[in-house]
C-alpha cells in the first residue's frame, strides 16, 4: 500500500462526515467539558475534606463536603448517561451511513470493476474501512478534544500548589512524545501491512469458494488447506507484530506515570517532612497530576491512534473516488418516444490497452427488425452487446439510438428500452414471482397472459408452492430450462423497445424453442430484435445476420445470402450444426 501523501486533506475529509451531527457532537463536547470541570473540583473537595475536616476532627466539615461531592457525582453520571446516548448514536449512524453510500456506489460502478475484484474481498474491504473510520466517535476521540480544557485546568491547579513540582511534571513531557511518533510510524507500517495480508487472503478466499467444484474434482483439499495456512500465517504476524506496538505505548505511558509519581512522592515526603507541604495538598497534586498527564497523553496519542485510520480510509476514500457507470445523464423529453433503430459508427473496444476486441465496426438496424450476430469465440460478439447495454465504453466511434448519443441518455431512462435474455441472466434467492416479476419494472398481468398464453409458464404450475416456490441461490432448485424460461417470462412482461436474446434459448427444449419463435414473430413485430446466436432455425428467420470474425464485421446480409456467398459462414452453421447433433445424440 502506498504511503499516504495528503493526510491533512485525507483527514478533513473525515472531519466533513461529522459535519451534519455537529449538534450531537457539541452535545457530547458540553456533556464531557462539565464532567472535567467536575473533576476539577473533586481534589479540591478531598484537599479541603483532609485538612479542614479529617485532620481536625471537624465532622459538619466532612458532611457538608461530602454531601456536595455526591451531588457532583449524580450531575457527572447524568451528563454521562446524556453523552452516552448521543455517542450511542454516532456510533451508529456513522457506519450505516458509510455502509450506504459504499453500497449505493457499488450499485453504480461500471461492470469492469467486478471482472478483478473478488465480492469477498470487496465486501472485508469495505467492513474493516467502516469500522476503522467509525472508531472515530468512541469515547477516546472526544476525551482528546476536550483534554486541552482539563490540561489547563489541571496546570493551574498545579501551579496554585506548588510550582517546582509542577515543573518537574512538565519536563518529562518531550520524552513521551518522542516515543509515541517512533511508535505512531511502527503501527501504521503494521496496519498497513495486516490490511494488505487481509486483502490478499479474502480475494483468495473468494476465489477458492468460487472454485469449490474444482477443487472436490481434482483433490486438490491438502493444497487449498495448505495456502490457507500460510494466508493465515501472514496475517498472524502481522497483527502480532501489531499488538506488540500497542503494548509498547501502553508501557511506555505507564512508565512515564510511575516514574512522575514516584518522583512526586518523594518529593512530596520530603517537603511535607520540612513542614512545606500538607498532606491534603499533597494528594490534591497527585490528583491533579493525573488530570493533567493523562490528557496530555492523549494528546500526544493523536497521531497514533489515526495511524490506524488513515490507511482505512485513503482506500474507501479512493474506492469513492471510482469511475461509476452512466453518461451526462440527459433526461428523455416525455413527448419523446423511442423507437428502437439502432447505429453502430467506426466503434473500436479493448481491454486495458491490449489487442482490440472491437475493431471500427459500423452497421445500423431499423426499428422492428430482427437481427442475428454470429461469429467464433472471441470474436466479439458478447463485447458488442455489452457496448450497446453500457457495460462498457467504446474506445473509438459512437453507438446511437433513433439518432441520439446513447451516452447522452439518463442511464435507467436508457436500459428500460432494453430487455435482456442470456445464459448469464441471474435469480434471486427468492420466489418464482420475485423472479419474475420484479419490483416496478414488469407489469404482473402482462407477464402471466404472456407466460401462459405462450405455455412458458406450464412447468411453474407443477412447482409444490408455484409462483411462490423458492427457485434458491441463482436458480439452484431449478434446471437450466427452467431458469430460462423464467427469465423469458421476465423480459417478455417488460415491453422494451429492444430485445437482445444472447444465446437465450441454449437450454431450452425443442418445443420451448419454438415456443419462444412463436413469441418473436407474434409479439415483437413493432419491437427490434437482435439474437447472438448459431440455430439454424432462428438464423433463417432474421431480417438480417452480422457475422463478427476476430473484431470484424466480415460480412452482413440474410441468412441465404450469407449462406450463398460466404464460406466462414457456411463453416459457422456446419460448425454449429455438427456441435447440436453430438448433443442431441449424447
């Protein structure tokens, strides 16, 4: 991870999360400065207490202090139960509104980011980022805000008992802040390097889940088991090496204070043994001492305790800082309808400056009309439909649609003209009717006369709870057929103005298939149509098929024009065609 370079600009940015609760937060400010105020007075009661009370035998004295220390007491605990809850609070709202904001930008980001980030690692990132940040609000933070009020409080009240032992308080101060930046600069270096292992190990984990059948397949239990260890291993050094920096402070902190007091008291002994020292004032100035070093302390414990921050969050601060997905985000005029034509313009695509998978492709499609895209693997097929959804951003040339820039359409505006059929088409862990008809965007009558008119629903009936059968994670209760028709049903309701089928009907039987024919023909005559696909049967039937060869378009007409004058074509089909029969006959 690399060393952070702006951090005052890293924590203003912190700062500005507690701007819209600075009215708790000034709640907790006043709550805390009058509980310091009140320990202020506490020694002074107990000096008075000792000498005015105890030692001369004066019990209306002790009552009377005493009965005002307990008053103090009661109003310090109910500030503190005031602060508490404020705190409580924060302490909540802070990480839920983190979690929001993180969530809501993963919902934006374009679809590359999730090719090279595993969900695991992203999803530890973004928990132990909230978490570190959130620990701004505990109780620490606060008490280092309002320290500078007990400090000097506490330096006057030593000042008012006895200046020389008040100086040798003050001249071991510069040691102690030397050890906490040497120790400040050994936990950062160790937070970041845990947060690194981290990182490593949840993409790793992630990874190994995801290939969970693979590793039953290929026995591969010792090895996984083995990397887990030494994943682990990585870690455990790390946050050992991390708990030895924080107890070296704490140590260093607890030296210092027994090496001052000790110093206080035989000074002290000695004074009082001269008759220049009371007893009551010597208690008043251990008491005060303590006020005085702990703040100070803290204080000088800034530095460390946001070494352990800042790294968390430069990387959620750069994880905002994202490219997200859309255009200039132009809103549709209502009196404009979309009608479906679509224009490719000398469009260019590669990934991450390696060979073009796209390369300066033009064609156009009218309103209504139903195209097929055929082409060996990697010809770019599957590039180009997610080019025309905005997955990606062509690197050269322009997509348009009836004319218009897509990229100058509101986003959600753009991809509700549009419904998706694939193989890669995702269920939710919900029911059928979940499924099918989501949330706002099918209408549920029109889905179900559609399903049932073109019998793609039949099998939804034999389910034991039918439209409210759960389907499980991604369709798992499910076969491929079934997941499939699911998804038909689901883009049929939505009445886009364009259809993409990429591969849509590869699990579907023989009479599924033409089932979902019947429905292209009947239902889609206004609406236009483009289908990555090899069936002969859908081929024929297509006003016009693109063929793709390595990021080309080779060649572009119908079906038995292409069929007539094309060989790569021609190999397409029998390529296809032989794949379907050795299929068939399996």
């Amino acid at each position: 991870m690399k060393i952070l370079k702006n951090e005052d600009k890293l924590i203003l940015k912190i700062v500005l999360l507690y701007r819209p609760y600075i009215k708790r937060i000034s709640i907790i400010l006043v709550c805390i400065l009058f509980s310091s105020g009140i320990s202020m007075l506490i020694p002074q009661i107990s000096k008075n207490m000792m000498d005015n009370g105890f030692i001369t035998g004066d019990t209306a004295v002790v009552i009377r202090l005493s009965a005002l220390a307990l008053a103090l007491v009661i109003i310090d605990q109910a500030l503190g139960i005031l602060e508490t809850v404020n705190q409580a609070y924060l302490n909540s709202i802070i990480p839920y509104n983190l979690s929001k904001k993180a969530f809501k930008h993963i919902m934006g980001l374009r679809i590359q980011y999730f090719n090279n980030v595993g969900i695991t690692e992203l999803m530890s990132n973004i928990n132990t980022d909230v978490a570190n940040i959130a620990k701004i609000t505990d109780q620490s933070t606060f008490y280092i805000i309002t320290s500078i009020f007990k400090i000097f409080g506490g330096l006057i009240g030593l000042l008012l008992i006895d200046c020389k032992l008040t100086l040798m308080v003050i001249l071991i101060l510069p040691l102690r802040y030397f050890i906490v930046k040497y120790l400040a600069k050994l936990r950062k270096k160790s937070i970041e390097d845990f947060m690194k292992a981290n990182e490593e190990y949840s993409a790793w984990f992630g990874d190994t889940l995801g290939g969970i059948r693979e590793i039953k397949l290929w026995s591969l239990k010792r090895v996984k088991c083995g990397e887990f260890i030494k994943k682990q291993r990585s870690m455990i050094k790390c946050n050992i090496k991390l708990n030895i920096v924080d107890k070296a402070n704490i140590l260093s902190e607890s030296i210092m204070f027994q090496i001052i007091f000790s110093a206080l008291y035989i000074a002290g002994a000695y004074m009082i043994s001269e008759k220049s020292f009371t007893v009551g004032g010597m208690f008043a100035f251990v008491t005060y001492s303590a006020n005085v070093m702990s703040p100070i302390s803290a204080i000088l414990n800034i530095g460390y305790s946001f070494s352990g921050i800042l790294p968390s969050a430069e990387r959620l601060f750069n994880f905002f800082d994202l490219e997200k997905e859309g255009g200039i985000a132009v809103k549709l005029p209502r009196s404009k309808e979309i009608k479906g034509s679509i224009r490719f313009e000398n469009v260019s695509f590669c990934y991450k400056k390696r060979e073009q998978v796209l390369k300066n492709i033009s064609f156009e499609i009218k309103q209504g009309e139903k195209v097929a895209i055929i082409g060996a693997n990697g010809s770019g097929k599957s590039t180009l439909i997610n080019i025309l959804l905005r997955f990606y951003q062509p690197g050269e040339g322009e997509v348009f649609i009836d004319n218009e820039n897509i990229n100058r359409i509101n986003l959600e505006d753009y991809r509700s003209l549009i419904s998706v059929v694939s193989q890669d088409n995702y269920l939710f862990n919900a029911s059928v009717e979940d499924n099918v008809f989501l949330p706002n965007k099918v209408s549920k009558i029109k889905a179900l006369d559609i399903a049932t008119k073109k019998k793609i629903d039949s099998f939804i009936s034999k389910l034991p709870d039918g439209y409210k059968s759960e389907v499980g994670k991604n369709g798992s209760k499910l076969s491929g057929g079934q997941r499939q028709k699911i998804v038909l049903s689901r883009a049929m309701a939505k009445n886009a103005k364009i259809i993409i089928m990429d591969e849509g009907t590869s699990f579907l039987d023989y009479e599924s298939e033409e089932q979902i024919n019947r429905f292209i023909s009947d239902e889609c005559r206004d609406k236009t149509v483009i289908a990555v696909t090899h069936k002969y049967d859908i081929l024929k039937k297509m006003d016009c098929v693109l063929l793709l060869d390595r990021g080309r378009l080779n060649d572009s007409g119908t079906h038995d024009e292409l069929l007539l004058r094309n060989e790569l074509y021609r190999e397409a089909i029998l390529s296809s065609a032989s794949s379907s029969s050795k299929k068939l006959q399996a």
